[in-house]
C-alpha cells in the first residue's frame, strides 16, 4: 500500500458558531496558489450550533482526503480545538487559521518560501484588518520582509496566525493553555519565539485578513478584566524567565509585558474611577510590578511610565492619577537642566531620577537638516539646522566636525547662525523656542589633508552636547548621488586632487585623493642597441 505524500502545510482551523464567514474562510484555503496537494486542513468543530459542523461535512466530502473534521462539545474557548487539530495534523509546517477570518491567495505559498529560505521554525504572515483593528506596533513588525528578526521585535505581536515548523512544535511539547479562554495563544507563540532557531517575516504580502464580524461574535471582543489580564501576563513572565538568560533580551521582552499588560489601565479610566476603584486596581498592579520592573526594564521606560511603576510600587494613588492625568494633557512644563542633566516637568518630584529624560533627549539629538549643499571654487557650502530636543536655542552653540576616518584627527569650523523662526513647536501645553537653530558652513576643501573626511554637527547648549551625522538628514531635493570633481588644490603646477562629497550612508563624507604622476616618457634606444636590433633582424 502507497503512503500518502507528507502534506507542505496543516491549515489547523478551530471552528464555534463561525457561520457564514467559515464559507469565505475555506474559500480563501481552496484557492491557495501553493496547490492542494501542499495543504491538509484540519477542522475542529467545538461544539457549534449554527450549522457550521454540518458544513465542514458537506467541504469534507467534496476534498476527500485533504480534509479532516473533527467534532466535540464546546470547550469555551479556541485552546483545545486547536490542540486536538494539532494532534491529528500531519504537515511540515502548521498554520492556524480561525474560522471567520481569511487568507490572502498567495499566503501558504510565501510563507513556506521564506522558511525554506531561512531554516526558520517560525513565519510571521504580515497581518490586515478587515474591520478589526492592526496595532501600531503590529503595522512595524510587518513593515518589510525580515529573514532573521529579533525575538524582542517580534514579540510584540503573540497572535498564532503564523506558520510554525511541527517538529519545532513536537520537539518542545507546545500547546495551548486550555484553562485560558482569552490570550491563550500568547503563551503558545512566545515559546515557540523562544524555541525557533529561526524567526522570519513575510511583510510585502496581505497574507492573513482579521475578519471583524458584524455581530462582534469574535472571541476577543469583550476582553478581560485586569485581574485576569496581569494574572495571565504573569504567566507569560515565567515563560520569559525559563526561556531566557538574565539581560538585555529577557528585559526587552518583559518591557512588552510592562507597557501592555500592567500599565495600559493606568488611563482615563483610571481617573475616572472611583477612589476604591483605583485602590483595588493599584494593589492589583503591585506585586507584579515589583517583581517585573527590574533596573534593566525600568531603564526602557519613559518618564511618566517610570512615575506610574513607582507610584504603584508606593501606593501613591493621588500622586499616581496626577502622573496620569500630567501624561494625558501632554506632559506640560518645560524641561529643565540641573547639574548637566535635563530633567522632565513631572507633578510628582519624589524620585527626581525617575524624571531624568537627558538619554532620551540626547539621543533624539541634535535635531538636524541639511537644506542647502553647493560648491563655489574648492569651497563647500552647507546650510540647514540643527537644535538639541526639548532645549531652547537662546544659548544654543553649532559647530562643525570634520573626522578624517584614518587618523581619528578632528578639525573643528565655526558656523554662521541664521534664524529659523518656523521651527519653534509646541509640546504639549509648552512651546519650545528653536528660532536660532539655523547654521550656514564654508568648508575650504584645500585646507584639508587627503583622504575621507566625515562631516557632522556638535550642538550644545546648558551643559548639554549631542553630535550628528548629516548623510541622512537631507533635504528631499538634494541629490542622494556622490558629486564628484577635479580641482587644482596645491601649489601652482602641483598635481589636482580628484574630490568627491556625498552620502555614505549614515555619513556625509568629502574624500580627496591627488591624481597620479604621469608615466615618464620612455628613453629612447642607444645607438648601439638600434644596431644590434638591425643585425639580428638581418640575420633572420
């Protein structure tokens, strides 16, 4: 007897009261360009009462063999079809595809793709709302293809619409936590992050289409309360924990937890609570802050987030609804600058360290732009801006650096300042003055020594110093292109200097390099030696 071929891919779909969108679900499986024989589906019928397991019988007669129905009662909730699916597929590769949404035709196709490619254990199919929402940080997981992502990007989207390797799967036991009856799929795809040798991305198709359905049948439509929401989370830290080392990585997926989880209540619902509401909420809140906000996590937060953590792990309920209410209304007041630090304008002052934002403003910094470039003779001419963020520019000093890349030797040029009165901005409720942020530079190219000179800005202003590159920060309508000329940089009679000035990538770079001598002319054959050439030839 012939064993049937190993399908390429287990399409894995929980079905529960999914008519008639489970009609336009299978469609979107049966039209796949990866080809039928690549594709098994397994359906589990938990329990519907709307016709749907009658249907997957009537698609299962009409794809004998491709086709696998299964039947319970209701279990509550997707874990446990989407278990036992697992158990009865076959495939390379499983997908999990719930029953009201869809796939894009060519989604099977691309994803097997990128993980042949790559080796990966798991591919993320770029996700698109129909008429439910894509998170922002979704929209950047899925911006471009990725052959090997970071773990702590992908992270931030834990939805199991994604094709996972079944020996990966196999391998470390995953399934899906069958107590759960929302979010469940988070504890499932953060192992299999964690196991992946591989993480691929397909970004450039619409592979995976989230149904929102009109009767708001879909399951994560009510939500969950905190309670359940940071107990849950909880869990997803252990994960965290046993899957990880202590450092940056651990920390960076934690953050995700902290920011999400913990304290994404901390809104205008919780102003508008009541004073036993907000109590109940904060207690609830802080044993899993002290125990998720270590310094690694804490130093990748913002200002009014490390405010909230501190203020939870306090009890400081008012001073916590006036962080909150301070963050709402855009963080009014102007930062200040103590002791060479810049520090934000927070209604709460009892951890002055957890108010310092110079990192996050120097590292935003100098806000830059080259709006001019042009030659005259062997002089560069550049003009454009530059400030330090959340700074006024009223003791704002500019200077150019010119690092020539071989040496380190730095040449440092003086600006002429130039008012930029329409780059003053508002914050918030605060307007920060940047009108003397324009600069205008003449860089003398004959005053250099030869070879790659890289140009950036230095801006410092109270205390404060922040540096730039200017190959990126460009105005649209300067050339991308290196410019390249001939110019006579040496003493008269002196062999010119072929210069070329443009982007290297992060870089603005003039390059110099002095033409070669030309070749001597050849001496002319003696006398003697025309001779000889003469007889030998004769002699022949």
């Amino acid at each position: 007897m012939t064993t049937p071929p190993t399908p390429t891919v287990s399409v894995v779909i929980p079905v529960y009261n999914a008519m008639p969108y489970l009609e336009q679900t299978l469609a979107s499986v049966a039209r796949q360009s990866i080809g039928a024989d690549a594709v098994e589906i397994v359906a589990v019928d938990d329990g519907s009462t709307d016709g749907g397991g009658e249907f997957l019988d009537a698609w299962a007669e009409r794809y004998a063999g491709a086709m696998t129905v299964i039947h319970q009662e209701a279990s509550g909730g997707p874990s446990r079809p989407r278990n036992v699916g697992l158990d009865h597929a076959t495939g390379t590769y499983v997908f999990f595809l719930d029953g009201d949404d869809c796939l894009g035709p060519q989604a099977l196709e691309r994803l097997v793709a990128m993980a042949e490619k790559n080796g990966a254990d798991t591919v993320l199919a770029k996700l698109v709302g129909a008429g439910r929402a894509i998170s922002p940080t979704a929209r950047d997981v899925f911006a471009k293809n990725v052959d090997r992502a970071d773990p702590a990007v992908v992270y931030w989207t834990l939805m199991p619409f994604k094709l996972f390797r079944r020996a990966m799967i196999e391998a470390h036991g995953l399934r899906f936590p069958e107590h759960m009856r929302i979010s469940e799929d988070q504890h499932f795809v953060a192992r299999a992050y964690l196991h992946s040798s591989v993480i691929s991305v397909v970004g450039d198709y619409d592979c995976y289409y989230l149904v929102g359905r009109q009767d708001q049948g879909n399951i994560t439509h009510g939500g969950l309360d905190y309670a359940t929401m940071v107990a849950q989370a909880d869990e997803l830290v252990d994960i965290v924990e046993e899957l990880t080392e202590p450092g940056e990585l651990r920390d960076r997926l934690i953050t995700r937890h902290v920011k999400v989880e913990l304290l994404r209540r901390f809104d205008r619902r919780f102003l508008n609570d009541s004073e036993a509401e907000r109590k109940t909420v904060a207690e609830l809140a802080r044993p899993h802050a002290e125990r998720w906000v270590t310094p690694g996590v804490l130093a990748r937060l913002d200002v009014s987030e490390r405010l909230r953590v501190h203020c939870i792990k306090e009890g400081l309920l008012d001073e916590l609804a006036a962080v909150v209410e301070w963050d709402l209304a855009g963080r009014p007041g102007k930062t200040v600058v103590r002791d060479g630090r810049l520090y934000a304008a927070a209604p709460y002052t009892g951890a002055p360290e957890l108010c310092d934002v110079t990192d996050e403003a120097l590292g935003a910094s100098p806000r830059r732009r080259v709006d001019e470039l042009s030659w005259e003779g062997n002089v560069v001419e550049l003009a454009g801006y530059a400030y330090l963020d959340q700074i006024d520019t009223d003791e704002l000093t500019i200077e150019t650096v010119l690092r020539h890349r071989d040496s380190g030797r730095e040449t440092v040029l003086p600006v002429t300042y130039e008012t930029t009165p329409h780059l003053t901005v508002s914050r918030g409720r605060e307007t920060y003055d940047y009108g003397r942020a324009g600069f205008r530079i003449r860089i003398d190219v004959a005053t250099l020594a030869e070879g790659a000179w890289d140009i950036s800005l230095r801006c410092s202003a109270r205390d404060l110093t922040a540096e730039g590159r200017l190959g990126g920060p460009l105005a649209p309508d300067i050339p991308r292109r290196i410019e390249r000329r001939t110019l006579p940089l040496g003493p008269e009679g002196s062999r010119p200097y072929d210069v070329s000035l443009g982007p290297e990538g992060p870089q603005l770079t003039l390059r110099l390099k002095q033409q070669p001598a030309p070749p001597a002319p050849p001496v002319p054959p003696s006398f003697l030696t025309r001779v000889k050439r003469k007889l030998r030839r004769l002699a022949r």
